[in-house]
C-alpha cells in the first residue's frame, strides 16, 4: 500500500514539474485577450461594411507588416545597383491584422485577403490572393484564364465608388481629386489619389509612396483590389 502511495506521488510531481516547464517554455496554451477579440470585432465589421456582405465569414491570419505598400524610414543610396535602403525608426513602425474570406472570388482558385490598421481597425488592403497548389488539391476551383471581360469605365465607376464611398467618409472632398487610367481596352479600370503635399519629417523616406495614396482597381470580371495608406501615415 505505501508502495502504491509513493508511485502516485512520485507520478503528481512530474506532471507538475512538466506543466511548470510547459508553461515557462511558452508552450501552454492561452486564450485570446478581450482586447484581441474586441480588435477582430472591430475588422470583421469594417470589411463586411466595405464588401456590403453581413455574411462575409473571415477567418484572421495574425499580423504582418503592411509590405510592400507602406514603409517608412531613413533613405540612404546604396553603392551598388541605383537603389535605395530604408533602415527602421523609432515611431514609424505598423502592424496590420490579417484576414483571409472563406469563399473562393467566383469559384476561382483565388480568396480575398484584407488588411487592417492593427491600432484604429481602419481597412488599409484588399487584394486577390491566388492559392498554393496544394490549397487547389484541397479544393475544387476553376483556373483563372488570361482572357479578362471587357467593363465600360461608366460601370467601373459606378463599382468603384460604392466601395469608396463606404471606406472613405471625406470621399465628397476628393472624389474630383482621383486621377483615372485604364489597361488593355477595359479589362481593368484604376482610380488613385495622392496626397502630394504631406511631408515626411526630413531625413525620412517611404516606399512605394512618400505621400499617403488610395488606389482602387476594378477588372472586367468585378473583382477588386484596394490600397489605403491614409491612416499608416497617421501617428
């Protein structure tokens, strides 16, 4: 019996000391802060706001920087090749939280991946996001082909709008202020609006833009891509 007894405790010991190790090597599992969920409350509502889907299912990602569409630094000219280097500064560093849609854009083999500002839930990307040969083994989806239908820029910009016009509640003051440009007959429409007269502090250099920049594209077959970097120039 104390044979039994000293097994039992000897066994209680190292479960313990297991799940003191567990946790300090960081392997314990931890739910997700109120804040988190609040913050992914947040998102989901934009996105859904900016697609007009309630019903939109998002899964999130994580976070991740906002490349290659916004980075800030200092700019020094490299020796070799023409290019230029941006070193991080203190101040100027974002996070965006990541989310992926469920369904596939029209049965092709692509999702909508969105971005938002991880610190105000301001929507900043809305790309197309074409998936892995393994995702297309796990799935049944149609191939893109090279063929894009030809859109009016009357209708693109009937669909452009609708989006900007739930994204951007200044949309009134600029709307004029988009420069427009079109690909291949209609096969994409872009609008883009630049904010020219912002100043970076000196010294101080960004990539792709200095300047915050909207950019919407519209294709022929609907699907859109959007880019804010607004609200990353923001402190």
């Amino acid at each position: 019996m104390k044979t039994k007894i000293i097994v039992i405790l000897l066994t209680l010991t190292s479960l313990g000391a297991g799940l003191v190790w567990w946790r300090q090597s960081g392997k314990a599992p931890t739910l997700p802060s109120k804040q988190v969920v609040d913050n992914i409350s947040e998102d989901t509502a934009t996105i859904k706001s900016f697609m007009s889907d309630p019903n939109l299912e998002l899964v999130y990602k994580g976070t991740d920087l906002p490349q290659p569409y916004f980075m800030v630094g200092k700019v020094s000219q490299l020796e070799k090749g023409g290019g230029i280097k941006i070193e991080k500064v203190s101040g100027w560093e974002r996070l965006v939280n990541v989310y992926e849609q469920k369904d596939l854009i029209n049965g092709t083999c692509s999702v909508y991946e969105y971005h938002t500002d991880s610190r105000n839930d301001v929507l900043t990307t809305v790309r197309i996001r074409n998936l892995k040969p393994s995702e297309i083994e796990e799935t049944s989806c149609t191939e893109s082909t090279n063929q894009m239908p030809i859109m009016t820029k009357k209708e693109a910009e009937t669909l452009a709008m609708s989006y900007l016009k739930r994204a951007l509640p200044n949309l009134s003051d600029i709307k004029d202020k988009f420069v427009y440009t079109q690909k291949l007959g209609g096969e994409s429409h872009i609008w883009m609006w630049e904010d020219k007269n912002y100043q970076l502090p000196e010294g101080l250099g960004g990539d792709l833009y200095s300047y915050p920049t909207i950019r919407i594209v519209v294709n022929g077959d609907r699907q859109i891509q959007y880019w804010n970097t607004v609200p990353l120039f923001q402190n």
